[in-house]
C-alpha cells in the first residue's frame, strides 16, 4: 500500500511533500491531526479505522505544552484586596467538615484527592476513548485522531480547539501553531486543564466520562481556549486575543474578554451565554451555570466588573454587575440581580438580590456550594410561597 504525506501551501491547497512510511493513508477530507507544531501540520489519518484500541498504533514520542491563567489561589491575592479582605473571604474549611460521607466532602480532603488523582487522567480518557469506539465503530476514527493517536492532553487539547475554532480566515494548521505554541509555554496549564475536568465530572451528572466532556463540553472547551488568549493578551497580542474571543463566541456561545482573570477547577455548567467581562475575575472551584453576566455598570474605564471568590455558585440567568465582591463560597439564586458585595459563605437571591437571613445577621452556608451545586436549599428560608 503506498502513502503521502500533505501539507497546505499558502493558498490552503494540499501540497504533495514526499512518500511516508507509516501505513496511513493522508487525506484532507477526514478530521486532521497534526503532527508538528514548528512547521505546518501534517493532515494524517487511517484509511481503515482501528477497530480496538490493540490496533491503534502509538504514532510518536512527541510532547507539547499547555496553557493556564496563572491567578493566585486566593481571590483576595488576585484583586490586590487589604488582609482583612482576604481573611474575610476565605473559606474556613473546618466548617466544612461536618458532612458525612455521602455529602460533599470538606475542602482539604477534595485537595488531597486531586492531587492524587489527576497524574492518571490522561490515561484514564485513553480507556474512556477505546471503550467508546469499541462501543461505537462509527466513531472509531475520530476518537482515533482526536484522543488515541495524541501522546499528551496538551497535544489533543491543541488538536481539538483548532479542529473546533477553525473558519475560512483562521485555517486549521495556523490555529494548531498558535495553542501549540502558547500552550507549551506554561507550566501550570496541565494542572489547570485537569483541575477543570475534573469539575466537570464531579459536579455535572450528564457527564458520563472525562473523554466526553473533553470532546463535547463546551464549556470546559471555552475556558480552555480563553486560557490561551488571555496569554496572548497579556503577552500585548492583543488583536490575535480578541479574534479568538470572537471565534469562540461564535462556535460556543460564550464571551469572555481575554483580560479576564480564570482561575482553576472552574465549571461552565452548559454554558450557552455566558458573558464575562475584562476586568472580571474568578475564583478556584466556581460552578456557573448558563446565561450568567459577569459585567460592568456605565462607560467608564478601568476596574469595572465583578470579582467572584473560591467556590462560589452563580445560577442560570444571574448577572452580577460592577467592580463588587461575591464572597468566597458564597451562593447566589438563579436569575438573581446582584449589584453590591455578597459576604463569604452567604446566599444571595431576587432583583436586586438580598440576603438570606437579612443584612445583618445573614444564613452562614456550612457546604461548599459550588461542589453540592444544591440551587434550591434556600427557598423555604427566602419565601413563604413555595408551590
């Protein structure tokens, strides 16, 4: 059987290069998988789809990187806020631990199990990924180029994003060259794409595997492409960021500024319309569900948007609005209006929201809400007309 490689000349048209000897046939019609990041990709893929994972070749040694926003683990040490702010916000996780074991666990103990948890999850979606297209031969190709012939989660996760992103004015290879080469350059991102996956698994229950949140969830995806255009913007790329942001958008129906500050284990729970603004930032451990503002007040400048602690819960159609403070495990209502500071570990529901238990003494919560993703604890406490 005889192959060609391909690579795209300057026009995007296919260019014969030279024989290659792997048995893969090279086409330009199935999903592409890239080969090498310093030059334009190869397009490679099978020409008869592996049937299980013993007949999927391992293609190569090579590695590559990914990228993180790389904010503090704590909310105040990222707004630049006062120690008694930051002592305010954070989270006692004592108080946490009064759960038993089949509630959500207290904080340190979720830390520790991460820690030990995510150096197997790339081999975990490998599994996830072979058991799928063992399930399902229809879908063995593209599980072949997207997940079983990567030899890293950076490599995929670059793969799958320029797969995704990609339109007529940002080809596939030109996208594949920026992630790959931003991704690579920052140490935390492997931690941060796992920490996020991870979220996904343990607080969404349509989740059925990692492998399909990685591929489908574009949520997860979106915050994954923000990672690398917030470095870029940092990086004063500013116009390469911004064209990502628009192109994520587009695909996900997600806006996120690229100056936006993300932190890690972050959750976007479906995901559709979600707006976060420039100056926004969010917290370690946030769960936040569809159609929620992250937005400012006004035409003015600077500072202007809110800034979310660690492990706070934001329900569907909620917008939080100017330069204020959502405390550290706090919760607020779906389709809340909130327009002036939450304390930590309190709830917040209604337009405008108030505070469960009143202003001056309000309900403390004793679970992190982001991980019990319990939207509806309050109500009994927050009305008297419950239907």
């Amino acid at each position: 059987m005889k192959f060609t490689s391909l690579i795209r000349n300057q026009n995007g048209f296919p260019k014969k290069l030279s024989h290659f000897p792997m048995k893969l046939l090279v086409t330009t019609a199935q999903l592409p998988l890239y080969k090498s990041s310093s030059t334009s990709p190869l397009f490679l893929h099978s020409k008869s789809q592996p049937k299980s994972a013993a007949e999927i070749p391992n293609l190569s040694n090579r590695s590559m990187g990914t990228c993180v926003d790389t904010c503090s683990t704590t909310a105040g040490r990222r707004d630049g806020g006062t120690r008694q702010q930051r002592t305010r916000d954070t989270i006692d996780n004592r108080n946490f631990q009064t759960q038993t074991q089949t509630q959500t666990p207290p904080l340190d103990r979720i830390e520790e199990t991460t820690a030990a948890a995510v150096e197997d999850l790339w081999a975990k979606m490998r599994e996830e990924a072979s058991l799928d297209a063992e399930q399902e031969p229809i879908l063995s190709g593209y599980y072949y180029t997207s997940i079983l012939s990567q030899t890293s989660l950076e490599g995929a996760l670059a793969n799958h994003l320029a797969v995704k992103l990609c339109n007529s004015s940002l080809p596939i290879g030109t996208l594949f060259d920026i992630f790959a080469g931003v991704l690579g350059e920052n140490p935390g991102a492997v931690r941060a794409v796992k920490a996020d996956l991870r979220a996904v698994k343990e607080r969404d229950p349509a989740c059925i595997s990692y492998v399909h949140c990685f591929l489908g969830f574009k949520g997860f995806l979106a915050i994954q492409a923000h990672r690398v255009a917030h470095e870029l913007w940092r990086r004063q790329r500013k116009a390469l960021a911004l064209l990502i942001q628009n192109r994520v958008s587009e695909v996900f129906g997600v806006d996120i500024h690229p100056g936006a500050r993300i932190g890690e284990g972050v959750l976007l729970d479906h995901a559709t319309g979600v707006v976060i603004g420039e100056t926004a930032e969010v917290g370690n451990d946030v769960s936040i569900l569809h159609g929620v503002t992250l937005g400012g007040t006004g035409k003015i400048g600077g500072d202007r948007h809110p800034k979310i602690g660690d492990g706070v819960l934001i329900g569907a159609g909620t917008c939080v609005l100017g330069n204020i403070r959502v405390g550290a495990g706090a919760k607020i209502g779906a389709c809340s209006v909130v327009l002036k500071e939450v304390p930590a570990r309190t709830t917040a529901v209604g337009n405008p929201a108030r505070l469960i238990g009143g202003k001056e003494n309000p309900t403390k919560l004793d679970k992190m809400p982001s991980f019990t993703m319990d939207h509806t604890s309050h109500i009994a406490e927050w009305s008297d007309y419950v239907i």
